[in-house]
C-alpha cells in the first residue's frame, strides 16, 4: 500500500504493516506501531478488520496533541460517527487517508 516508511500519527515509532483477513475473505492490511500498539488502517480495511487479528490491549484516554498523519503529515482530527462506539477513541486524516486507533480502542 505505502512505500515508504510510515511513521506513527503519535510520533512513538515506526508502522510495520500487518496482514489479515477480514470479512467475506477480503484481503486487508492494517499499520502497528510497536511502541504504542496503536493502528492505522485504511478507512475501508477499518470496515472489516476482524478484532481477533490485532493485538489485545487496555483502552486508556488519549489526548491527540500533535497527531499526523503517515502520509500527508497533516493533523488528524477526532473521530465522531455513527459507527463508532461512544467509547471508542479514534482520529482521522481529513484527506481520507486513514484512521488511527490508540492501543485498545480498535
């Protein structure tokens, strides 16, 4: 999908890219950073991640200061749809690259 090296939209690490299945057999690819075990995905691959492919993790308040995003390196903004959870954390890139989950709130 990218590349070049994708840093983490909270500046911790590097993203490594992960492989999985989700649903329906779609083929996905989601980022993991391992200093923070947050996730970036596309906004399709967010769609149909299946849970059990990510790692588990203890959800916790994040404060986005200075969130951006891996590949247009502009801020992310706080996510607040339908189809999150209302105790779900996530930013978004408002160019449509992408979603950031912190650890646990994928």
């Amino acid at each position: 999908m990218y590349n070049e090296i994708m840093r983490c939209p909270r500046g911790d690490g590097e993203l490594i890219a992960r492989a999985s299945t989700g649903v329906g057999g779609i083929p996905l690819t989601y980022y993991l950073c391992l200093a923070c075990l947050g996730h970036w995905t596309s906004p399709f691959d967010a769609n149909y991640l299946p849970l059990s492919a990510l790692p588990e993790g203890n959800a916790k308040e994040e404060v986005a200061i200075g969130f951006r995003c891996p590949q247009c390196q502009e801020p992310l903004e706080r996510a607040h749809n339908a189809a999150l959870a209302p105790d779900v954390l996530a930013w978004y890139c408002t160019s449509g690259h992408g979603y950031f989950f912190p650890r646990g709130n994928l």
